[in-house]
C-alpha cells in the first residue's frame, strides 16, 4: 500500500474471487463457470472483422445487445441496463440506490459487504434461518435497499416469486435488487414484477447458464427510470462498458438461447447425480436450484476435504467463516467431471477411515 492511498480505502477488506491456478490443469469446480463452451453462434461472432474494428469503440448505448435481450425477456430496450459484468450493476447500485443504507443476508455473495464498505455505506446483514434459508419477513423497509440473491449464494437456496413480491411490497420506499446470477438453474425469475413494482431491479450474467464468465457482460431488468439513473452512473464511470466483441458475443448469445437452456437441463441432471452420490457417501446436501451444491460430511471436516480434493487435482471452493467452514461449494461440470469428484471424495473417506 502506498503512502498516497485515500485514508478510507486504507483498511478495505476486499472481495478474495475463487482460486485460478495455473500450477497445473485441475477439474474446476469452484468459481460456478459452465463446463460447456459458448454456442457455435458466438464462436462466429467473435471474428476476424471483428477483432479488426476493435481500433472503433463499442457502441455506448449498446442498443443491439438491449434489443436482443429485451425480444427474448418480452421487455423493452428502455428496461434494459447492460455492464461489465453483473458485479458492475451491483456496484453502481450500491453506489445509486443507499441513500439510507443496505441490508443484505449475512451468508450471501461476499461481494455486497466490500461494495457496502468501498462506498462508506451503513448497512445491516441479516441471519438466515438455522435451515440456512431466508426469512422474507425479516427485510421489512426503513429505505434501506434491499439486495437479495436469488438462489441465494453459497447456499442455492431459492425464494419463490411470492416471497419476492412481499418484500418488494414491505418496502416501497427503497429499491429491491434481486440478483438472479443463477437463476436459470431451476429458480423462476421475478423479472415479470418490474411492470407492478418501480423499485424492482433484476439483475442477471452471461458468466454461469451462457458460458462466458471470461467475456464479463451482466444484464439488468427494471423500471425505466431505475435503468436512467444506472446509465447515470454509467456515463460518469466507463460509457465504453462493454466491449466490442462482447458485445458481438452477446447479441449471438442470446439468438443461441435454446443451446444454453439445454445446457442448464444437463446442469440439473449433474446436480441430481452428484447430490444422490453425496448423500449416499453421508452427506448433508442443501437442496440446490444453481449450478453448485452446498455439502457438510460429519466424517470429515470442510477445509480438509478441500486440501484433499485440490491434492487430488479438483478444486471447489471452502469458505473460512464459522458458521460455514464444514461445508464445500461444489460447482457443477460436466458429467465425467463429477464422476472424478466422487470417485476422488470416495476415496478420501476411504483413507481417512
Ligand atoms: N452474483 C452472485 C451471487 C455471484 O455468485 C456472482 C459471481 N461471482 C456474481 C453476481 C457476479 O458475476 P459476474 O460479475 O461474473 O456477472
């Protein structure tokens, strides 16, 4: 840290992302990506006209992408926010919406803390429930927005749509965020509420059920004067967000949509097998609609399975906080990727008898 640095930035805790190791070649399965590859389309898109207009800046309104994304989701353009990123929206919300503060579940995305904290804002963290779950009557409005993921992050646990609208109705004063970074894994998104609800903002990523964490493009959905004042922000930050050939990848992305949904079905289909093998091995799995699983085994304890895993060349990621430390968040792969994580946890159990 230099001697130049701002007094407040001083003492940042900052957000630590998933292990990308470049040691050797592991089955990864600890930052949520897709174990498929973009569809054909995108591979397409991003070509050489392409990569040769990148001299040109991308189009700052972005409006292909937001017309693409606004046919599929039965929306308008003017609904539509696009960053780099999804962790881009969260930011710039917490940077728009806290005039009175925060409050976000205690076990969540470790994300809003640090934005919470870059942007000096008082905020509050709410237990979950001793199920792990969230209690939606637990986020009753004093203007304080409200950031819920959901299937919540590391747990995969999902509110229904129901539950959303009450917290969207106990708190009119203050802006909801829903992040919905998971949602096309088995969850419903509230994103049809944004027509009643103003104070309503979705927020979605190409990075898990399309294939492109590495591309950083990040959508939201809501009222057209929530997307204004996040354009706001935007035309005072980085009006280049996204970047030419993300963008081409996107507007392919989305005209592939059936390719990525079929994709997410075989998501769900590992999530079943690794679950059912978990649980035989006797695990304690939490009931997942993303793209990872949450297990505790009382065999074992969760970091030393975690050392043992990345031993065994499979990474998944374990979290240091008490409340959480005997579990693992396990990413779904592919299928043969999950038939080596449970022959190597097979074994693991075997030579710790
Ligand atoms: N929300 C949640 C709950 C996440 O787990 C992640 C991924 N780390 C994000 C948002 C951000 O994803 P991205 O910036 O890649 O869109």
């Amino acid at each position: 840290m230099s001697k130049f640095l701002k007094a407040r930035y001083c003492s940042l805790e900052v957000y630590t992302p998933g292990e990308q190791p470049r040691d050797k070649k592991y089955i990864k399965l600890n930052t949520n990506e897709s174990p498929f590859p973009p569809s054909e389309g995108v591979i397409k898109a991003v070509n050489e006209n392409e990569v040769r207009d990148l001299r040109l800046y991308s189009d700052p309104t972005a409006n292909a992408l937001k017309a693409a994304l606004a046919d599929l989701h039965g929306v308008r353009p003017e609904n539509i926010f696009l960053s780099n990123g999804s962790d881009d929206i969260l930011n710039f919300s917490f940077m728009a919406f806290t005039e009175k503060g925060a409050m976000f579940p205690e076990i969540s995305y470790g994300f809003y803390e640090v934005f919470a904290e870059l942007h000096g804002i008082d905020y509050v963290k709410v237990p979950l429930k001793s199920d792990f779950s969230v209690d939606p009557e637990d986020y009753t409005g004093d203007g304080k927005m409200v950031v819920i993921a959901n299937p919540n992050a590391p747990t995969g646990l999902c509110l229904s749509v129901n539950d959303i609208e009450g917290i969207l109705k106990a708190n009119p004063k203050s802006v909801v965020v829903i992040d919905e970074a998971y949602v096309d894994f088995g969850g419903q998104s509230c994103y049809p509420l944004i027509n009643k609800y103003k104070n309503l903002l979705v927020v979605q990523t190409f990075s898990k059920s399309r294939s492109m964490a590495g591309a950083r493009l990040g959508f939201a959905i809501a009222d057209e004067e929530l997307i204004s004042d996040l354009e706001r922000i935007k035309y005072s930050t980085n009006p280049y967000n996204i970047n030419r050939l993300t963008m081409a990848a996107g507007v392919a992305a989305v005209k592939d949509n059936d390719y990525y949904m079929e994709n997410c079905q075989k998501i769900i289909e590992n999530r079943d097998y690794t679950t059912r093998e978990l649980e035989a091995l006797g695990f304690y799995v939490i009931p997942s609609k993303a793209n990872f699983i949450f297990a505790k085994s009382d065999k074992i304890g969760g970091e030393e399975l975690y050392l043992k895993l990345k031993d065994n060349g499979i990474l998944v990621r374990h979290f240091t906080k008490e409340a959480i430390k005997d579990f693992n968040r396990i990413t779904i792969g592919s299928k043969a990727e999950m038939e080596a994580f449970i022959k190597a946890t097979k074994q693991i159990l075997e030579d710790i008898k």
